[in-house]
C-alpha cells in the first residue's frame, strides 16, 4: 500500500497571520523595496503572473476528449502545495526531483516546485529505453520522483531505489503494485491539500533550474544543465523578437525532457504570461494542435519534418487533376490570380490540416530543416524561423553533480535578435 506523505508542519515566522495564501503569494511575487525589479527565477515569474492574471487560463491539458484548465493563481497555488509536500519528505537547496513522463501540467508544476524549493528538476526522455533510465537513476540516486504513471513506477523499481518521495499523476494499475519502500502519492491528492503558511520561493538565478539526462550509444551517461538566469534570458530574447504576448497559444507536443523546449517554450510561457496547452496524448497531438489552432509552435526538425510528411500523404496522386492544381498553388513565384486562388483553395486548407491556421511564430529549435521541408512550409505562407539549441550534452561522470550549471555560450551580437529571429 502506497505510504502516506504528512503534511509539513513547520511556519515561517512572520509570514503566515493568518493571511489567506493568495495574499502573501502576491506580496511574495512583489516586494515593495523593488517592485519594478523583473523576476530572477522561474517560480519568482510564476508568482507575478499569478499576480498580475490571477483569473486568466495559464494552462489547459486534453483530457478523456475534454479541455481542462488551470489559472495563473490556480498554477501558483498547485506548485505551493507540492513545494510543501516535497519539503515535509525532507527535499531541500540543492535536492533533484527527477521528471520521467510524457508532456503534461502535472510534471511541468512539479518542476516548478522542485525549484520553488531549490532543487533542480532532473528530466528524463520518456521514450528512451528502460535500460537507459534505470542507469540515470542509479547514477542519480534522486531524492524524489515524479512518474507519469505505471510503466515509470516499474522502472523506478527496476533500479532498486527508494527515493523519500514518489508523486505518480495516472494512478491507473499502481494500486496493483504494492510496492515495498517506495513512499508513492497520487499528485492529485497533494495537489489539493491545503496548507496552512507560503514557503518562500528559495531558487536562485545563478543556480541550475533543469537537468536533462540521456544513455547515450557509448554507454555513457551525458548531461545538460541550464541556469534560471541562462533560461530567462534567453526566453526574454525570444519574447522580444517575436513579440509575445499573454495572447498567445501555444502547444508542448514534444517530448518534454528537451533543453528547447524549457528555453523557447516554457520560459516564454512564464514572462510573457500566455496559456501553455498540452494534448491528451502525443498519438492525438495532430488533431489536438487542428483543434487549437495555437498562434506559437516551438519544435525541432523531426517536428516539420513529420508534419510534412503528414501532408504529403494525404495529398491526391502525382498526376491527377487535383494533384495538377496543388503544385499550380505551391509554385514558388505564383502570380497575383494564383496566389489569392491557391491560397482559399489549397494552401489555407492544408495549414488547417496542420493546425497552423493562427500560427504567428512558427520556431524552429535546434537543427535546420532540408531544403525541401524548408521550402515546402514556404510555399504554404509559414516562415519557419530558426533558434538555436545552445546547450552541449558533456560526459555527466566528468561533470559532476553540482547546482550551478556550466555557462552557456552567448547568442551572437549581430542584428540578429534586433532584427529578429533568421529564416531557418
């Protein structure tokens, strides 16, 4: 039977007075010696947006076919109760909570309250071999864990660790377990247990925010760390030359254990305060993104690339009439009649196929698209642009397990961010 996790019971002196969580998480995110002074950490941005929106959707997840959602004051309230019961199992400055789990708000706000804390959050490629995590674990050795579901449970097992503490987000088959010495909570449980006091936000900028971990083909573990002020001001560039607003909507279908995804998404999301939608599943991530229709898509090469493959499978056969009139519509140099045409008649309805219909900032993370999906997406009116992946995967064995993560290098200084971000 899963072990119960009690509540923490210590108060910060000064903090509580019976003021309603609420109050002191605004006061929290705005200090009146420096009001005017921008975030330094991510769960610091949480809390001004909480502030600042409370009531305005920061995140909605598909969910059995239904869109559910949570508000920015709803989010910051969610990570403070796990904060707290990450806290009350002894996860401290300096513990890792390790993230094994597909794209979803759960893992995401327990990340953030890993943070909250101090802590690095420790992400893990969902679709990587079992093999390949139960080596990161052992060699991890993680306070705590939190495990999408079942599958993640069993390959915790698998590497005979007894983390304090295990948070699980589907419950589905764990009941089944009974696992010995794995301390398990049901994330939807802590979620909504009330606390009695705000623990201060005690994250730091030059600190190390995300630790992404993979097996590599040498059989070496490799590692990238990111810092809270390497992630903000990366995101900050990108919410500049992109002109984000809280407006936005944006999916994360990508596997969510991915350096690009915590610089040019989940950073964004936080400073410029716009909702974050992530889809029931990634075999439904097609026609959650159609049913959308999200104005930012951060994704890599395999990301276009499988969607221009999507496309073409679904085209009519090469030499039949209505495959004739999409290659008149997608001619590069189309004239004024073949363009307004080809846009109602082909290109406006395979954007919709795609789910690009809104889409504004097409972003290209990492590696450049072929030519040919380069150019495919150009002739459908979608400028994909390109930013770079900074991070560099280092031997985790000879770069130890420290807070501070290695400085990155800085992105160049030559009109690129004032003029924008560059066609990919």
């Amino acid at each position: 039977m899963a072990q119960t996790i009690n509540p923490a019971s210590a108060v910060l002196a000064g903090a509580c007075a019976n003021a309603p969580l609420a109050e002191v998480l605004a006061e929290s995110a705005h200090p009146a010696p420096a009001a005017a002074v921008a975030p330094a950490t991510l769960p610091n941005w949480l809390l001004r947006q909480s502030h600042q929106q409370a009531g305005r959707v920061a995140l909605r997840h598909k969910r059995l076919g239904v869109w559910q959602q949570r508000s920015w004051r709803q989010a910051a309230d969610e990570v403070h109760r796990l904060a707290t019961a990450l806290r009350a199992s002894g996860f401290g400055e300096g513990a890792t909570l390790v993230i094994v789990s597909r794209p979803r708000p759960e893992a995401l706000l327990a990340a953030l309250a890993a943070q909250w804390l101090g802590g690095v959050a420790a992400l893990l490629d969902p679709l990587e071999a079992a093999a390949g995590h139960i080596e990161v674990l052992r060699q991890l050795q993680p306070q705590a864990v939190f495990a999408e579901g079942l599958l993640e449970i069993e390959r915790l097992q698998a590497s005979a660790l007894t983390p304090a503490l295990v948070i699980y987000a589907d419950g589905r088959g764990v009941a089944s377990l009974n696992p010995a010495g794995l301390a398990l909570a049901d994330y939807a449980q802590l979620a909504l247990r009330e606390t009695d006091c705000p623990w201060p936000v005690q994250a730091h900028a030059e600190r190390t925010a995300f630790a992404f971990y993979r097996y590599a083909a040498s059989g070496q573990i490799e590692q990238q760390r990111i810092t809270h002020a390497e992630l903000l001001q990366q995101g900050q560039r990108l919410v500049l030359a992109e002109k984000l607003n809280e407006q936005e909507e944006a999916l994360a279908a990508r596997a969510f254990a991915a350096s690009g995804q915590a610089r040019y998404l989940l950073a964004p999301w936080l400073i410029a305060g716009f909702c974050l939608n992530f889809p029931e599943n990634l075999s439904t991530r097609d026609n959650d993104r159609r049913e959308l229709g999200p104005t930012l898509v951060a994704g890599t090469a395999q990301t276009y690339g499988r969607l221009h493959e999507l496309v073409l499978s679904r085209l009519p056969q090469p030499g039949s009439v209505q495959r004739r009139l999409v290659d008149w519509a997608l001619d590069k140099q189309p004239g004024k009649v073949r363009k307004v045409l080809g846009e109602w008649l082909v290109r406006r309805p395979l954007r919709d196929v795609m789910g690009f219909t809104r889409t504004r900032a097409p972003l290209l993370v990492g590696e450049p698209l072929p030519i040919t999906t380069l150019d495919f997406f150009a002739a459908l009116g979608i400028e994909v642009r390109a930013w770079p992946d900074l991070a560099q995967w280092r031997d985790s064995a000879a770069a130890p397990n420290t807070q501070v993560a290695p400085a990155a290098p800085a992105l160049p200084d030559n009109g690129w961010i004032a003029n924008g971000a560059q066609a990919a």
